[in-house]
C-alpha cells in the first residue's frame, strides 16, 4: 500500500509523521482546538493520540501500516509552530482510497487559509501516490466543517449515519466523498 512520505510540505506547512515526544504537544492542540463535545455530545479523548501513535485510528480490519498520524508545523523561520495534525488510513474502503480519519488546526491558526493549503497539498500527495478519493466523516451539527469541505469539493454524499431524528441530545455524521 503506498502511503504520504514521512517529511512533506507545502508553501507555508511542514507535515511530519509524528515523534513520540510530541504527543503530549499534539494532545493538547487536539483537545484545545476540538468541539467534539458540540458536535456529536462526546468529550474529547484524554489517550486518543497515544492510541493513533501505538496502534493507529484503524477501520474494522484495518492494518497499522495502512495508517498515518503526521503533525503540521510552520515553514516559516525557525519557530516551526504545531498548528495541527492529520490522521489518514490508506486504502479503505477501497484500495485506492485515502481515509482522512480526523484533521485538526489549532484555534490560532484557523481562518488563515491554513486548512484548505493542507487539503490542498494533501491531494497533490495523494493524487502522485494513484489515489482515487478521499473520503471524510463531518459531524452535520459541525455546520463550519460542512462549509469548509463542501467548498473543497467534498461534493458526494456517501451515507448519513447515527441517529434519525434531530433534538439537541442526538448527533448524527455524514460521509462525503472528493474524487481526485
């Protein structure tokens, strides 16, 4: 299975696969920069690094090598700042499709065109890796993320999934799929 490089970047970003060392680092950006508990009632997980770093954000039969978890960093001068991380499974559902299982932008670098310069580049990796789509799960009460992503060309809708009726306790997700 062919996976993003462990070092890549883009005009702005560095994306590196991430060091044990900086987990903590990346938890907390997770946890500070994450409506989970809006979005879909939960709150965020206190060990949810740690499991991608050990043993990786795997759908059902998944295999750790199929997967990524990489940090990105500023590429400009010396500071390098977190600014977020990308976690990816390579090739579910299908082999030439590409899982972006969660993507993160710290809350001081959100609206500063960084996440669509990552989603950008991220294609240009994954378009020269041979990869067909991406696929990607939005919370429908993270009204923002639809935004984002259906501006990004996340345009096919692959399923609605959770619960079927709407009250402020129920939470429901959708699949939305970006051909490349």
């Amino acid at each position: 299975m062919k996976a993003l490089n462990t070092f890549w970047k883009s005009e702005r970003l560095i994306f590196e696969d991430i060091k044990l060392q900086e987990i903590e680092e990346v938890q907390d950006l997770y946890e500070s920069s994450s409506n989970i508990r809006i979005w879909d009632g939960r709150e965020p997980d206190k060990g949810y690094l740690k499991q991608c770093f050990f043993t990786g954000d795997l759908p059902p039969g998944g295999k750790k090598e199929n997967y990524k978890i990489q940090t990105i960093r500023t590429n400009k001068d010396a500071s390098n700042n977190l600014i977020g991380m990308l976690s990816i499974y390579h090739g579910y559902p299908l082999d030439d499709t590409t899982y972006l299982a969660f993507m993160c932008v710290g809350n001081n670098y959100k609206n500063q065109g960084n996440g669509q310069e990552i989603i950008s580049q991220l294609i240009i990796e994954l378009t020269r890796l041979e990869y067909k789509e991406i696929r990607i799960n939005v919370e429908l009460k993270n009204w923002s993320a639809l935004r984002f992503w259906s501006k990004l060309g996340f345009d096919k809708i692959n399923g609605i999934f959770g619960d079927k009726d709407y009250s402020d306790s129920t939470y429901s997700n959708i699949e939305l799929t970006r051909f490349l």
